[in-house]
C-alpha cells in the first residue's frame, strides 16, 4: 500500500525561499520578469480576498461568542485580549530597545517590491469588495446581530461563507503562497538585498524565541498569584500542550491536550472544559508578539517611522482581528495583513515578506498561545471558584 508523500507549508517555504536566491544570481531577465508578473497578480487576489477572509471568519466566531453570554464568557474573553495586547507591547518596548542596536536601517529596502528595476509584462487589478475597516465594522455588526436575533438563516450563510473563503485559502492561496516568496527573494537577490534581509530574519527569530519563553513565565507568574501554586509547576505541567502545539501547529487540534493538563494542574473541569477551546480562539498572544516583533523589525531596517502610536493603533486592532485565525495555515498572519497595510502602511513585499517570517516560527507561536491559556484557565477558576465560596 502507497502512502502520499505530503510537504508541509513550512518546508515548502524554505525551499523557495532558497530556489529564490540560487536562481536570483543567475536568472536572465525574463524569468525575473515572469515572477514580478506573477507576483503582481498573486498579490492583487491576496488583496481582494483580506475583507472577504475577516469577514467569512470573525462574523461566525463573533456569533458563536456572543451566543454564549455569561459572567464567565466575559471575564474570560477580557483575560485573553488583556493576555494579547501586553504580549504586543512587551513585544514592542522590547524590539524598540534592542532592534535599533541589531538592525541598520536601509533606505533603499524601501523599493523591495520594485527590485532591480523588474517590471512585470502586465498588471491585472482586482479591486477589493470594501476596505479592511469596512469588513471588520461589518463583521462585528453581523456577528453580534445573529447572536442576539438568533437567524437561523443568517448563521447557516455566514458559515457557508466561511467554508467558501477556507476551501479558496486551502486550495488556491496556500498552493501558490510558495511560489510568492520565491518571486520576492528572486527579486530581492537581483538587487543585493538579500543577505540583508536573510541576517535580519535570524536575529528576529532569536529575539522572539526568547520573548516567547519571557512571556509565558510571565503569565504563569500572574496566574501562580491567583491560584496559589509554583509558576514553575503549573507551566512544566502544560509542557505536553506545549510540544503537541509544536507539532500541529493548531491550536484547535491541540485542545484535547491542553484540557487535560489544565486538569491535571488543578483547574476544576467545567471551568477548563470552558475556557480551553474559547481561549483557543479568542487568546493569541504568541501570535500577536510574533507579529509586532517582525513588524517592527521590517520598518527598522526599512527607515519607517514606528512610533508608539502607530503601534498602539495596530496592537488593539490585532487582538480584536486575530479572532479570524484558528483554522487557517498561518491564519493569524493572513489575518493581519489588512491591518499592516493600512495602519503600518506596508507593501506587498513587505506583506510577503512578514509572511515568510511568521510561517518560520508558526509552531513556536501557536505552542505560546496554547500554554498560556492554562494560565488564563487557573485565574478564572479561581475567581469563579472564590465566588461560588463567599
């Protein structure tokens, strides 16, 4: 019996980000030309499809929240975006202080997308439905009203809309994300910017590797003080959550794990079977650190201006975006790119770019939002479980 041979997308991404460099120095002409054409066009439907993705996603996981109104479902939810946005701004005062010192800005890496004079044969627009504002607006007035109307008929189409949008990532956008970053290191070789980008790429990563541990130790230092146990403890014990994360790269599929252990560290059952699958979709911290980290990063090294307000703007409208991820191969990234474009002002090179970066690290990041949510699960039960008590 024959088994298919399947590559992941990680792999598949480094192998064209390498095909990209070695066929990047001695490419003629029109093959650069072929890529930047292709780019042009994948980059054009990665466009259109950003509303469509936010609104096929955060509509249905809004309505499936709002349905489950409660003390709990709020405490939690507020926890997790609370947990979100300070794992964005330690992500932030971080790279703020240390990437200046490890990155020299280059104002030339601000023309990626136009490398080496490479135009493409010909443009193909598609314009996109409505703006990314517009979709998110658009998302949460849809979520909440089929939460509290209960439609019957609306729920079924805004799911049917979802698996529309999911087969269209799994079968059309994910197949050909490879070949995107092919054409951008090509790109980026002809140019000379490469060995830039590629000594940048392996600073972050160190970087974020380590906020990600600080992180974690953080939240469980945090929870420790409600639940009255060893920090230490209580992460060695979600440690089997944490590698399973690293191998599925799901949190969804992660969910059994990260139930037990909550368990086995002394959560009471009907609170974790409550907070572990919602925290899976509404607490992304790991995410969101990678995300800022990387941001933060490209426009260092790219002379752009990074201000705290900027970054403020972008951290709060995350933690509310990244609900659309669970679910989709890197979905956190692709549900972000609306956002870095119109909040950070990046291109599609830089858009494709951050994607090569968040999908190299996607385990480690998904492992930080998994393990956390066992903090997240012991503070709420000990408010809940204080309260049935007085």
């Amino acid at each position: 019996m024959s088994h298919k041979f399947h590559l992941g997308l990680l792999p598949r991404i480094i192998i064209a980000i390498i095909l990209g460099i070695l066929i990047g120095w001695i490419a003629p002409m029109w093959v650069a030309r072929l890529c930047a054409t292709f780019n042009g066009v994948f980059s054009q439907f990665l466009n259109f499809l950003i509303p469509l993705i936010i609104l096929g996603f955060v509509a249905p996981a809004i309505a499936d929240i709002g349905k489950s109104a409660g003390k709990m479902l709020v405490v939690t939810a507020l926890l997790a975006y609370a947990a979100t946005i300070m794992a964005g701004y330690i992500s932030y005062f971080t790279g703020a202080y240390f990437f200046p010192g490890m990155i020299h800005a280059d104002p030339e890496l601000m023309a990626v997308e136009n490398s080496g004079g490479i135009e493409p044969w010909f443009d193909m627009p598609i314009p996109a439905l409505m703006p990314v504002m517009t979709a998110l607006v658009f998302s949460f007035m849809l979520g909440l009203g089929i939460a509290y109307s209960s439609g019957v008929s609306l729920r079924k189409g805004v799911d049917e809309f979802r698996d529309i949008v999911a087969k269209t990532i799994n079968k059309a956008l994910i197949p050909l994300l490879p070949f995107y970053i092919f054409g951008i290191f090509l790109n980026m070789t002809v140019a000379g910017q490469v060995a830039v980008i590629l000594s940048t790429f392996v600073k972050i990563i160190i970087v974020i590797f380590c906020l990600h541990v600080f992180v974690l130790l953080l939240q469980y230092c945090i929870a420790s003080l409600f639940a009255r146990r060893n920090p230490l403890k209580m992460l060695w014990t979600m440690m089997p959550a944490y590698f399973t994360a690293l191998g599925t790269q799901s949190s969804a599929a992660t969910i059994p794990v990260t139930l037990r252990q909550a368990i086995k560290m002394g959560v009471s059952e009907d609170v974790a079977g409550f907070v572990v699958p919602l925290c899976a979709t509404v607490h992304l911290s790991g995410s969101t650190l990678k995300i800022v980290a990387c941001a933060l990063a490209l426009m260092i090294m790219q002379g752009m201006p990074h201000d705290i307000g900027v970054f403020t703007h972008f951290i709060a409208m995350l933690g509310i975006t990244m609900i659309a991820a669970p679910g989709i191969p890197g979905g956190a990234i692709m549900a972000s790119l609306g956002l870095m474009t119109s909040i950070l002002g990046f291109s599609d090179a830089q858009n494709a770019m951050m994607i090569a970066l968040y999908i190299a690290m996607d385990s480690f990041g998904t492992a930080c939002n998994v393990t956390g949510d066992g903090a997240l699960a012991a503070i709420v039960d000990r408010i809940f479980s204080h309260r049935k008590k007085v």
